[in-house]
C-alpha cells in the first residue's frame, strides 16, 4: 500500500467511523434520525428536536459513544504495540497483568466499599487504575531481576501474576459474596451509565499512552524483528521497552478505569488492521486505534439494544460477535494473519 | 595462556600470514577492529577463551572452524550483542563497550544467521531500520537516508520485491534482506554470520562476490563466518580457523587450510588439493573406510 491509498484508507475510516457515530447516537429507547441527531448536536436550539432529545444526546449518548470509542481506541493502540514488543499474535492489553490487578482494584474497592477518590476518578475506578499500575510495575520489577531482561521473561512474568492476581479476586468474591453482581459486571466490562466525568478523567492519559506508543513506531518496528537485531541497530533496548510498557499500561490502565476488563478488542482490531496496512506501526497503531474504536462503538450499540432495556455488559458482546469473526478471519486470510514466524 | 603468550603466538601468526600472502594487501594492516583476550561464558561455561584477533581495514576475514567452535559467539561478541566475560573488543582502538550501542552501530552492522522478523513488514520497512543509527528513532528519513535503502535494495536485488512482505518470501530472499538491512546501515564494517545458508548456488556465488565487492571495492572490513571451507578460501583474504574456543590458525587461505591444522580442528582425516581455476586450497574430507 503506498503513501497516497494509505491516507485515503485511513480517511475512508475516518468517515466511516463518523457515520456510524451518528447513527449510534440515535440507536436506543427513543430512536432518533441521524438528521435529528444533527439538530440535536448544533449549539442553538432547533426546531426539529424537543428538549428532551437534546438532553438523551448531550448527557447519556454523546458522552458514553466518545467514551467507547476513546477506550476501543485505546485498547487497540496498547494491543498493537504489546503484540509487536513481545512479537506474539497473541499479546493484547492485559498480557502484563493490567486486567488482573485492575480487577483486584475494582474488587477490594467495592467489597470494602472503599470512598477514595482522586484524579477525576470515582473510588472503584481510581483503585482499578491503581491497580493496573501496580500490577504492571510488579511484573516489570520481576522481569528484571536478574539482569536477564527480556520480552520473554515479561511475558511470563505477566502470566503468573495474573494467575495470582485472578485466584486473589475469586477468592475475595468467595468469602465476600454480597457485592457479587457489581463485581461481576464490573470484571466483564460495561460502559453503562457512563458520563462525562469519566470522559474528563481519562481521556488524557488514553491519547497521551496512545500518541507515546506511536511516536514509538521505529523502536517498534525494529523489535518486531527481534530483540537483538534491535539492538545491533543501537536501540537502547530497556530504555524502549521500558517507555513502550509505560505508554500501553498508562493507555490500558485508564481505559480499563472507566470501561472494566473489556476483553477482545485489544487483540483483534490490531490483526484486522494488519490485513489492510501491514506491520508497520507508524500506520498500524492509527488503523488499530481507528477500528478499535468502531467496533467497541458497534459492539456498545449492541449492548445497549439488543435486550432492551437490559444492558448486556459491553465486553459480553465484544467477545461473542469478536470471537466469531476472529475466527473466520482465521479461517478465510489464514495467510496473511498467520505472517508471523 | 598469558597476554605474553598470547600476543606472541598473535604476532606469529600474522607474521607468517603476511610473508606467505599473495594478495596481501600493501601496508594496510591497521586494525579497525579487534578482540583482545576475549573469553565468553554462557552460564558460567567458557565457549570462547582468551582469543586475540585483529581485522585489518578492507579485508575479508573468514571465521571458520567446526559446530560449537565459537564462531557466532566471536561474531556477536564483535558485534557488541555479548560482552566478554574478560577482555574486550576495540572499534578504532576504543573499546566498544565504553561507546553507546547507537555510535557502534553507525559504523558497524550485524547480519544476523537467523532473523526471526516475526511481524509481516515489507521488504522496504525492514530494510529502512538500518538507517535508524543515523536518523535516530524518531525523525522521518532524509534523502540520504532513501538513497541509502535504494542502493542496499539494488545491490542486493531486491527492488522487484521491495513491497513484498518478508514473511512471504523464501529463506533465501530473507536473507538478502537481511544483508540488505546492514548494508543501508552504511558501515566501515561488516559482520556476516553464514550468509550463504540457505542459499542455492546462484545466490551463494553472487553473494561471496557482493562479499568481495563490498571490501575490495567499496573499501568496508568484513568478517564473514562460513561452514564451507572452499568457499571461505574463495572468498576471504585472511582465516581465522576456531576450535573449542581457541585460534588454532590465522592467515592466509593458503597457510590455514593444511591437512594437519583441519584434521586438529574438525577431527576429520582431510587432504588438500589445488582449485583448478583459482589455484587456491580445496579441503576434501576423507572418509576413515571406502
């Protein structure tokens, strides 16, 4: 793909995106024409929509939609460049142990009933992202140990604190067993009755992590050839693999603040965009980003209307409409997808 | 063995090389590169000890030696991938561990045996890293730097393939694209570790003749590993013959590649005879029973 079909792919995905934008906007119990969903979004009053069209589109829709689509955008961005670090199809967001320790967070914070709060973040949020953090600088601290560094050992040491990490929260759940729904919903993920101050809280870590993680491409395109030709062509390795991690867990801790352990998306809207733009993630991470967040905008249209007025858990949906379609993926571009050696 | 001992069996050596080389190059004998009393450990186990080997500017130097040698320990230890458990490894006569890795980088590249590029980049992308030591890993290319990648693409035959994603193209392809990396990085030198495996007989050849080119013509240094020994003659103007982790010969084609040296390293009955166009050794093994 050269420069020029590039950009107008991307621009074919930027309208794409904006479309279905608006037609999410007037998806739900009270549907709306993507012509009144116009109306309602212009400043000065219209005549076409009342007031309470107006209210539904500023306070619930709006926010929650840029919500999914900054989180789907943010997972995807962390899953492309975790999957080119550790050169594994199989890495996505949480391959550090972020879901796991976000998860201990959200628990212990709910069990206890935990009120802190801080950084525009409400007290089970704060402790997810908290938690995230914590994990992912344990794990990292452990890889290290040692002074045998390496994509590999990260990897496994992210596995096995997850392991730990999810048996603390089942057991947790186990002798604690009042708050089991909200936990529950919170661990599969959902962006319900999300709003603007969560939008406040995050948004600027996601693109700062995301933006970190692109400007990050070379490093990154070298490391996906192995760790030590990166380093016969002078990348300072765990200076790079140390900002690379920084950048994804930031992007994936605060994603998973507001929007829960949104499984799914993180893994397959990387491959998706490797099918259209190739492994280089100077364009990878932007494409990533851009699906990511169509299909968590899709997959939340979904959750909202499909049991309505019962609200599936948006990561219930990504899996069970990701999951198939990952497979047919597999099943039909098994060549491409599977260019990994 | 001491340092005495070791410079001085060094100095033979190359004494002898010198006085018996024919192609000897005139007074070019600085070193740009050289392993002092290097030993490597993997987990305590010493694969390579107290070696002492100098490159010469604009030569061709063949590592050879049998599987386990330490020929790619040697490679990567000069390559600056492995750090001698004792001793070290001067670029220009500074030692390459008080450089960064991006400086060594500038003025030396690695073509690695196996590049396990796991991500389906295009040929251009993967070729395109090699400026990375100069441009750095931020900035967009400079025109140097594009005609850097075309020509590493065009002496290595891969325009026709530019935009092909590696992972589709054969074993031997892949390996041109990695010469074709390190050549973009422009070095003063260059380490290539069996650039020939995998490579049917065209490839091979015009290989071992871009080799030549490379450090006869465009004046870079290449240290070159190879198994076959008379492509190493073909190819090398100076030997390096590993055994065990020890120099058991440098010179030339001609002084290194002797019936009783091959017998020591490689633990085979060998003779030696004349190539019939080049004059120079062909090393053929000799079974123990017809």
């Amino acid at each position: 793909m050269n420069r020029q079909r590039y950009l107008v792919f991307v621009l074919a995905l930027l309208v794409l995106l904006i479309v279905a934008m608006l037609i999410s906007l007037g998806v739900g119990s009270v549907h709306l024409t993507p012509a009144q969903v116009l109306a309602a979004l212009s400043p000065e009053a219209h005549g076409a929509v009342g007031a309470t069209e107006r209210t539904i589109i500023w306070s619930l829709r709006l926010p929650r939609l840029l919500l999914a689509a900054i989180i789907g955008a943010g997972l995807a961005a962390a899953g492309a460049a975790f999957q080119g670090l550790f050169r594994n199809p199989l890495a996505d967001p949480y391959v550090v142990g972020a879901s796991g320790g976000a998860a201990l967070g959200a628990t212990l914070a709910i069990t206890a009933g935990l009120r802190v709060t801080g950084a525009g973040l409400g007290p089970v949020p704060l402790a997810a992202f908290v938690g995230a953090l914590a994990a992912v600088a344990i794990v990292y601290t452990i890889a290290q140990v040692g002074g045998m560094a390496s994509a590999i050992t990260l990897l496994l040491a992210g596995a096995a604190l997850s392991t730990v990490l999810s048996a603390l929260v089942t057991l947790v759940m186990s002798v604690q067993n009042r708050d089991l729904h909200e936990v529950f919903a919170w661990i599969l993920g959902g962006l319900s009755g999300r709003s603007w101050p969560h939008l406040a809280a995050v948004w600027l870590y996601i693109t700062g992590g995301s933006l970190i993680l692109w400007l990050f491409s070379r490093p990154l395109d070298a490391l996906s050839m192995g760790e030590e030709t990166a380093q016969t062509l002078g990348l300072p390795l765990s200076q790079a693999r140390g900002v690379i991690v920084a950048g994804a867990t930031i992007t994936t801790a605060a994603c998973v603040a507001a929007g829960g352990t949104i499984g799914f998306i993180g893994l397959i809207a990387p491959h998706v965009a490797r099918l259209f733009v190739g492994a280089n993630h100077a364009r990878l991470i932007p494409v990533s980003a851009l699906l990511g967040a169509l299909l968590l905008i899709l997959a939340d249209d979904a959750a909202r209307t499909m049991m309505a007025p019962l609200e599936i858990p948006v990561g219930v949906m990504t899996a069970l409409f990701g999951g198939p379609f990952f497979l047919y993926l597999l099943k039909t571009r098994q060549r491409e997808l599977g260019g990994w050696r | 063995m001491t340092t005495v001992e070791c410079s001085r069996r060094l100095h033979d050596l190359q004494r002898d090389s010198i006085a018996n080389s024919a192609a000897a190059h005139d007074n070019d004998c600085e070193a740009t590169l050289e392993g002092q009393h290097i030993t490597c450990s993997y987990n305590g186990h010493a694969v390579v000890q107290d070696l002492c080997l100098a490159v010469r500017r604009r030569e061709v130097l063949g590592l050879i030696g049998p599987n386990g040698a330490g020929k790619t320990t040697v490679l990567r230890a000069m390559a600056r991938l492995l750090r001698p458990t004792h001793g070290t490894v001067l670029l220009d006569g500074r030692s390459m561990w008080q450089m960064s890795s991006r400086r060594v980088a500038q003025h030396l590249a690695l073509a690695p045996q196996a590049d396990p590029g796991a991500l389906p980049l295009t040929v251009e992308q993967a070729v395109v890293l090699g400026r990375a030591p100069h441009r750095g890993w931020f900035l967009p290319l400079a025109a140097k730097d594009r005609l850097a990648v075309e020509r590493a693409l065009a002496r290595t035959g891969l325009l026709p393939l530019r935009d092909r994603p590696v992972s589709q193209l054969s074993g031997g392809e892949q390996r041109r694209v990695v010469l074709a990396r390190a050549l973009a990085q422009e070095p003063d030198i260059l380490l290539l570790d069996e650039p020939t495996a995998y490579l049917d007989l065209k490839y091979q050849t015009e290989t071992l003749e871009l080799v030549r080119n490379l450090a006869h013509k465009d004046g870079l240094t290449v240290v070159i590993t190879l198994h076959d020994l008379n492509q190493a003659a073909l190819c090398a103007d100076r030997l390096a013959l590993l055994a065990d982790g020890r120099l058991l010969g440098v010179g030339t084609p001609a002084t290194v590649l002797v019936p009783d040296l091959l017998a020591e390293a490689y633990r085979v009955p060998v003779t030696v005879a004349n190539h019939p166009i080049y004059n120079t050794p062909m090393v053929v093994p000799l079974f123990s029973r017809v």
